[in-house]
C-alpha cells in the first residue's frame, strides 16, 4: 500500500524538479530590428526556427520573447525589401537589448519608381528610367545635389564648371538636342519644376537645394518616359524626391563634415630664370632693363588651402497621425583660390499626414535657402598664369596702387599690361547674398464611392530674391582710369506651378489586367524683375554707365493639358501611351500649341511559360518606345514681335540742343516654333542568379529638327544681315550599358560592384534652307585674337568640332610655325584650308563603383572615364609665342606654357590643330572609409559612425592641361578642382 502510494508520489516530485529545472534555465530576449541607417523597421518578421516561433516588430521596431530556454537559437529576420538576415544567437538570463541590421534588397527591377505624376513598378515601364537612391550617391564634401550621381547613370554626364564654392555643373543626358536653345534637363523637386536659368549672387542656382535632404534621383531619358512633360523634355528630366517624415518613432540626426581643400594641379609655367634667359637672349635692351629680380610663382600666391565645414541636424517623427521632418544645415566652405567663399543656411519641412481614412494624403514642403557669397575674381587666374614671374608681389611705396607691382606707363597702369594677380583678389570685392524658397502641397484624395480613381492637386512655387555689389577701390590698377568701380545689383523670380489630374488605377483579375489612366492639367508662370543701376566709380560721384530703364520684367507662361494610359496584361505585356499639348507664351500665337505623343510596349519574359521555372534567369524584360518631346528653354521670351533695343548714352541723337536715345529694330522671325526631337529606344533589363547580376542595355535615336540657327538672310530683308530661325536638324546615336555584380553577401560582409558604359554619336544634318554643304555656324571663342572663333557647326559634323589648320611637322616632330596643310589644293594657305578636326563632346562614357562592408567597417569608391574627348588649349596657343614673352610693343614681359619650349613659336598660331589635345581621363572621384561605433552613451539608443573620404583622388590622361575635365572643351583660365580630404561625424538617436 505504502509502496503505491509513493509511486504517484515520486512521480510528481520527479515532475515538479524537471519545471523547477526548465524555469530556472528559462529567459526573456528584447530587441530592435533596424536598417543600416539606425532607423527602426516596423513589422520585420523574427522566425525561430529550431522552435518554430515567430514575432514581429512593433511600431518603434522592437520585439520581446519570453520564456525561451538559454543556449543557442538559429534566428532569421525578414521584411519586404530586405535581405533576409540568418544568425545564431546566444539566449542567456539577463542579457542586453540585441541589435539586429538588415541590409536594403530590393531587386532593382521591382523597386517602385517615381514618374511623371505618379508611380511605378520598375519591372512595368516602357520607358528608360534610372534611379539613384542615397545609400548609393557620392561620398564626401558635397555642395550640389548633382553631384550626388556622378558616375553612376549611364547616359548622363555631369561636369563641374570648376572648384568654385557652390560650382555649377553642365548636366548632358544622352548629349544635347539643340544647338542654339538650352542642352539642360528639366528639374523637378518633389513635383515643381525648377526654372531654367541663373540666379544672380550664387555660382549655381542648384547649389541653393541642400544635398542632405534629398532621398531619391530619377533621370527619365527616352521621349516615353518624358513626353509627359512635353515642351521641356527635349534633354531629359530629373526627378528628385526629398526625405520625408517617419511613421515609427522619433529619428534624430546630426552629421557634421570637415574638409581640407588643396589645389591638385596647376599650370606648367616657365620659371624666373627660365624668362630672365630668353629676354636676355631675344630681348632688345629697353627689354632687358625690365626684367626683374625676384622669384616670383603667382599661382603660389593666388591659391591656398580651403576648409570648409558642413553641418546638417534633422528630425524625422510624427505628430499624431502626421508624419513630419525637419532639417537644418550649415555650410561654410572656402575656395582654393584666396578671398573666395560661400556661406549657406538651409531649413526644410515636410508634412504628410493622411486623413479620412487613408482617402485623402497630404503632401507639403517647404524649403528655404541663405547664401551669402565673397566671389573671387577668376580674372586673378588668368592674370597668375601670364604675369612675369621675375616681379615682386609688393612694391614699397603703399600709395602706388595699394602696394602692389603693377606695369606703368607714364604714371599710370600700362592698359596693355595684365594686372597684379593678388591685386585683383584683395582690392576688388564681390559679394552676393540669396535668399530662395521652393514649396509646394499635394493633395491626393481617393474617392469613397471610387477608391481606384484618385484627384491630385499639386500647388507650388519657386522663388528667389538676390541682390549682390560689387566695388573697387581708386587706388586698384583696375578701373584706375575711372576713379574705380561701384555696381550693384538685384533680382526677384517668381515662379508659379498649378497642376490638377484624375488618376484611376484598376486591377481587373478576371481578364488578368490593369489600368492605369491619367489626365491633367497644368499650369506654370515664370516671372522676374531685374532692376537696373548706375555703374559710378567708387565715390559714387561720377557715373559710369547709366541704364536707360529702372528695370526690366520679363516673364512667360505655358498651358499643358496631358493624359497617359498604361496597360498590364497578365504582369507579361505592358503598353503604355501619353499626349502632351503645351501652348507656350514665347511663340505666336500660329505657332503656340505643340503636341507631344509617346508609345511604349514592354514584354517581360521572365513570366512566360518557357522561361518562369528556369531558377537561372531571374529578370527579362524587353522595352520598345517611341516618343516626341518640345524644346523652348534658351528662347528670348518675345522672339516673334518686333522689338527695340535703346542706345546708351554713348549712342545717342543730338536734335538742336537735346540728345535723344534712338530705338534700333532688332532682326525677328514670327513663324519662329518649336524645336522639337524625336525619339526611338529599345532596351533589355536583365537579372540573373537570383539578380547577382543584373542590369540593362539600351540603344537610342535622337532626331531634333526645326532646330533654332543664326543664318545669313539678304540684305534688306530684315533688320539684320543675320536671323535666328528654324533651319537646322541634327541626331545622336548612343548604346548604354548597366551591370550590377553583387560577388559577396553573408551576415558579416557584402561587395557590391556596378559597371556602366555609354557610346554615343552626334551629328548635324542641316543647318541651312538651301542644304549648302559647305555652310558653317562659328562658335567656341576663344582669347589671343578679335572676333576669333575656335569651333563650328557643319552638317555631317559633330556639334562644336574644332574649326583649324593641319600643322605641318619637322623631322624632330616640333610643329613648324605658319605652315599648314594646302587642303583644297589652290596653292594659297586660307581659311578655305581650314578643317573641322575632332569635337569635345566623348564618344565613351564609363563610370565604376565598389561598396565593401565587413561587419561595421564599410569602403567605397566611384570612378569615371571620359573616352576620345577633345580640348582645345587656349592657355597654350595664346600665351606660348615668343612674342608674348618678349612684348616690345607694349614693353610688357609676360609669362609662357612650358609647351612654348617644345614649339619655339615667335608669332601665336591660334588656329593651328598643334592645339587641340586629347583629353580623355580616368579620374578616381572618391574613395571613402567608414566604421559604425554602435551605441557609444551607456543605456542610451544613440549610435555613431565616422568616416574618412578624399575626392579628387587621381586622375590619369594624357593631357598637360590643368585638368582634362572641360565642358565646352575651350581650356582658359580654369578654375582648378581641389583634392579634398574629408572626416565626418554621423550620430543618430
């Protein structure tokens, strides 16, 4: 009996000793799920697989299991658009919060991309599109959104105007499409157009945009893609999309950057003794007797070390329902050329709340922008490079033009003489200050009844007020004959964008299709006041020049109505269409209306029958398009009415005692119209192995005709002997190539390789009513003589060859002075000999990119090449004669190229082809290093990463020229790119 009862009783003591056990050995696991950038992943799934268990994440991105036994767990952490993350874990009592990252993985043909108005799947468009999010742009000290993607889009080629704060950059996507208009694309940020043109006081009017905020670029480039933008699609358009607020807690962010600027590459100039020896040698006695004693290099003295400091704070969060951010930045950056600066403050604010349950979104942004800028007169770099260097800086009578040496003659400044280079920094100041606010609201309302059919309403503006002066004193060398100089100036643009369109997005399963339909409206102001100034000397009592108008007003408007229509049939087939109309104020009103239509079809292989089971092939698709886009950027807003120009006082019509201003008639044409371009692409996008390669090519014919070309027209005809009209075509032919190669991707490490090519061909087909082949458009000035031109227009040429004499050659290879080639023959050496040879526009464009990330350490690099591009040394040819050196007719000494020692030249040879050098490079952009610290305060959720990034970091040419990298392809007096060595700071919380 005993024996029974006891063994129910062991049992369950066994029973209570086995849980005793199990809960002591039991624990709870916390964390948080984030993406590389520290902000918190909302519904990631955590999947335990030895017990098969799964969570998600809650709103701030964390998650909590209890009651998990203690030892090792194989985990996986999944989410949509994530690479999925497998580790084994140690599960331990009392143990820390554990920090999971997961890297982005969107497969670059799914990704949803920003259109025109609206939205879509990657894998659907008909287009050629590609898009530059910001874990990919550029790395480093960054003053402009565009060069966020330099290098990495095939098709798009972005030059720097220079190393000037804040520089500009020449955007060319598949090469220009006009000759006279404007080549750039159309910008718009966050749906508002930005208005082509420069802004007083600042260097580039994009500079005003804070890199900082911005999240996405999307570059359309066929006419499927932009004929929704008509009349300004011609060149492409870019679509940037700015940083929005969170929907999951609260992100704060500072990043600070700190920069040291040096000056990579001058001139190659003669030395002191180098011009003592050749004066002495060639020089008559009044020469010698000018020669100095000193040492001097002036581009030592003009250029110096930059520091520049960027600081940008931002809060991403929500107030209730609504989703907000806010930004704020500072950048002050130095120029290596001395006296030169730019000063920038930025704040942003974005809103976007939803409400009636979900039916109705709001968008709104608003940005504002200071500038303050010290501009640096680039005439000291032309000065630096052609002032005798056997010249002291400083004189030592302070009186004399403010201590420095200058040439004189009789008392006063030799007017044929360059200046002092220091001078002309430090006695002449220039000062800019902006202020520009761009904004907008969107409303998007689905309707209750309807949710499929969408009404959006987009509001915005752009504006800008800028004023700016600039002075030189009485004592300066410059401007000495006038007692100085004293301007000013100030601008205000208005810009105005209301666009309203229904959109109505269906699924139809039954007949395995989609609808996808728009149809708008649009409408946009473009308006500005530019006043006019006295130009006095610098006491302001004496005027210079004195305008005839307190200010001028110029403005233009343009009307679209435009619809698209994109059908899905079984996610294999996919044709879209759209129409634009634009009615534009700049035309009359014969030629106002444009239309501009596109077709695009897309087959996605991959999702048929014979290809969807091969695991191989992960992305096929087939796109065809054809389209037409409009060109008016670069058109005077009144060129079809007869209009006058006032004479200045210098010009003007004595009447007895009186003096009248005359009205002179400027040559018009009032049939002028549209250039309009024409488009044809095809293009495959691929992915293999699971998209570890993937990428796509593409092949595209540009056709531009009624192109805008100056002709001459009889005499008597008009108002002129020349008049700029609709005569010209021209086409490009290119072939783009983009391969993504992701070698390594493990829990701890990745490597990321991207590879892009592009050739493409340009040529003008006509230029002339008459089809006279032999007819010619001069353009690309250049310095050394009157009135000279350099480059030209002629059909079957590329646009801007290089308009010059063959050189003849001695034995030795040295260029023999004054003898060219007798090309047509005549036995007479004419500008009938004078050849197109070679043009600055490449053949090639290739860019390289390398991201490697080995726990929380991560490097990266973005190379560039330019192939069969051409320059034209204007540095050289005007500089490197022995006339120059030894100028006895004006008794100046100047300095030389050292390429005068390899031509011995007595007399310039501007047009000689000796001048025009190949130019392509390969330049290493950057190359950056960085480590994430994680958590660095104690019991705190703030992280940091640093990081260490040198730009301009080589380049490799052929060409002795400063830099190889000129956008018009004429190099004078460049303004030399930096190497710039950057440490950065990121901490979020």
């Amino acid at each position: 009996m005993n024996k029974q009862l006891s063994r129910p009783f062991w049992a369950l003591s066994m029973l209570l000793g086995v849980s005793a056990s199990a809960f002591a050995q039991q624990a709870t696991l916390k964390g948080r799920v984030m993406d590389q950038k520290g902000s918190s992943l909302v519904g990631a799934t955590l999947r335990f697989e030895d017990i098969q268990k799964s969570l998600s994440t809650n709103a701030n991105g964390d998650f909590s299991l209890d009651r998990l036994q203690t030892g090792k767990l194989r985990l996986r952490v999944s989410m949509v658009g994530y690479a999925s993350l497998d580790t084994l874990i140690q599960i331990s009592d009392g143990q820390n919060p554990l920090n999971l990252y997961l890297k982005s993985n969107t497969s670059a043909l799914e990704e949803v991309v920003v259109i025109g108005y609206g939205t879509q799947k990657k894998s659907d468009l008909t287009g050629s599109i590609s898009t530059v999010s910001s874990k990919d742009f550029q790395k480093g000290q960054i003053s402009s959104p565009e060069q966020l993607i330099m290098g990495k889009v095939p098709g798009v080629q972005i030059t720097t105007s220079g190393g000037q704060p804040g520089a500009g950059s020449t955007i060319r996507i598949r090469s220009g499409a006009s000759l006279n208009a404007s080549n750039d694309p159309l910008i718009v940020v966050d749906g508002i157009p930005l208005a082509g043109g420069s802004v007083s006081g600042v260097a580039n009017p994009l500079s005003l945009i804070n890199p900082n905020d911005i999240e996405t670029f999307t570059i359309l480039k066929d006419a499927n893609a932009t004929a929704i933008y008509g009349s300004r699609a011609s060149n492409g358009v870019i679509l940037i999309t700015t940083k929005k607020g969170s929907r999951s807690g609260t992100q704060i962010n500072f990043s600070t950057q700190n920069s040291l600027a040096t000056v990579a590459n001058k001139v190659k100039l003669l030395n002191a003794d180098q011009i003592r020896d050749y004066v002495n040698t060639n020089g008559s006695d009044a020469m010698k007797k000018l020669l100095g004693t000193a040492n001097t290099d002036w581009q030592d003295v003009i250029y110096g070390n930059a520091f520049t400091t960027d600081n940008n704070v931002n809060i991403a969060s929500r107030a209730g329902n609504m989703p907000y951010r806010i930004s704020a930045g500072y950048m002050n950056q130095d120029g290596v050329l001395k006296n030169d600066n730019l000063k920038r403050t930025t704040a942003a604010l974005a809103l976007t709340p939803k409400f009636l349950d979900n039916h109705l979104s709001l968008d709104v942004n608003v940005r504002g922008t200071w500038s303050k800028s010290k501009f640096a007169t680039q005439d000291a770099i032309g000065s630096a490079i052609q002032f005798d260097p056997t010249q002291p800086v400083y004189v030592d009578d302070k009186d004399s033009f403010g201590g420095y040496y200058e040439w004189v003659q009789g008392g006063k400044p030799n007017p044929n003489a360059p200046r002092n280079p220091l001078a002309l920094l430090d006695l002449r100041k220039d000062n800019g200050d902006v202020f520009r606010s761009i904004g907008n609201a969107k409303v998007d309302y689905s309707f209750h009844f309807l949710p499929e059919l969408h009404a959006n309403l987009n509001v915005g503006y752009d504006l800008a007020r800028s004023k700016g002066n600039t002075f030189t004193p009485a004592i300066a060398a410059r401007n000495f004959n006038e007692g100085g100089e004293r301007t000013q100036y100030k601008t205000d643009i208005n810009n105005k964008t209301l666009e309203f369109y229904l959109k109505y997005d269906k699924e139809l399963p039954t007949i395995k299709s989609t609808i996808d339909a728009t149809l708008g409206y649009g409408y946009y102001k473009n308006s500005s006041k530019v006043y006019n100034f006295n130009r006095t000397n610098a006491e302001g009592d004496k005027i210079l020049n004195e305008p005839t108008r307190p200010f001028d007003k110029p403005e233009n408007l343009l009307i679209s109505y435009y619809g698209r229509l994109i059908y899905t049939y079984d996610n294999r087939y996919v044709l879209s269409g759209t129409l634009r109309t634009d009615g534009s104020s700049r035309f009359s009103p014969d030629n106002r209306w444009g239309y501009f239509p596109s077709v695009g079809f897309t087959w996605r292989a991959k999702n048929e029958g014979f290809l969807k089971e091969i695991a191989a092939v992960s992305e096929l698709k087939l796109r065809l398009s054809y389209g037409k886009t409009g060109q008016q950027d670069g058109i005077a807003n009144y060129s079809y009415l007869p209009n006058y120009t006032i004479s200045g006082n210098e010009s003007m019509y004595r009447f007895g005692n009186e003096y009248y201003y005359l009205n002179s008639p400027v040559a018009y044409d009032q049939d002028i119209r549209w250039e309009s371009t024409t488009t044809y692409n095809a293009g495959v996008d691929f992915g293999f192995a699971n998209n570890l390669f993937y990428g796509s090519i593409d092949y595209y014919s540009k056709k531009t005709k009624d192109l805008l070309s100056t002709i001459p027209v009889p005499v008597g005809s008009n108002f002129s002997n020349f008049l700029l009209t609709n005569v010209g075509n021209m086409e490009n032919q290119g072939l783009e190539f983009n391969l993504h190669y992701v070698p390594v991707k493990t829990e701890n490490s990745s490597l990321d390789l991207g590879f892009n090519v592009t050739y493409n061909r340009s040529k003008v087909t006509n230029l002339t009513q008459s089809d006279d082949p032999n007819f010619i458009v001069e353009t690309g000035s250049i310095r050394g003589g009157t009135g000279g031109n350099i480059q030209a227009h002629k059909v079957n040429f590329m646009p801007n060859s290089f308009n010059v004499f063959q050189q003849v050659y001695d034995e030795q290879g040295h260029p023999v002075e004054g003898v060219y080639v007798d090309r047509n023959g005549d036995g007479v050496i004419s500008d009938n000999d004078r050849y197109l040879y070679k043009s600055p526009l490449p053949k090639y464009l290739l860019g390289f990119t390398a991201a490697y990330s080995y726990k929380k350490w991560s490097a990266s690099t973005v190379l560039r090449a330019s192939l069969d591009n051409y320059v034209y040394d204007n540095v050289s040819s005007n500089l490197g004669s022995g006339a120059n050196i030894n100028d006895q007719a004006v008794l100046v000494i100047n300095n030389a190229p050292v390429d005068f020692l390899n031509t011995n030249f007595l007399l310039k040879q501007l047009r000689s082809d000796y001048y025009i050098k190949n130019a392509s490079f390969v330049k290493m952009d950057n190359v950056n290093l960085s480590y994430n610290l994680g958590k660095f305060i104690r019991n705190s959720k703030a992280s940091m990463s640093i990081s260490a990034t040198v730009q301009n970091v080589f380049t490799i040419t052929k060409y002795k020229g400063v830099d190889p990298e000129i956008s018009n392809g004429i190099d004078d007096r460049f303004y030399p790119r930096p190497r710039t060595y950057v440490l950065g700071v990121n901490v979020s919380f």
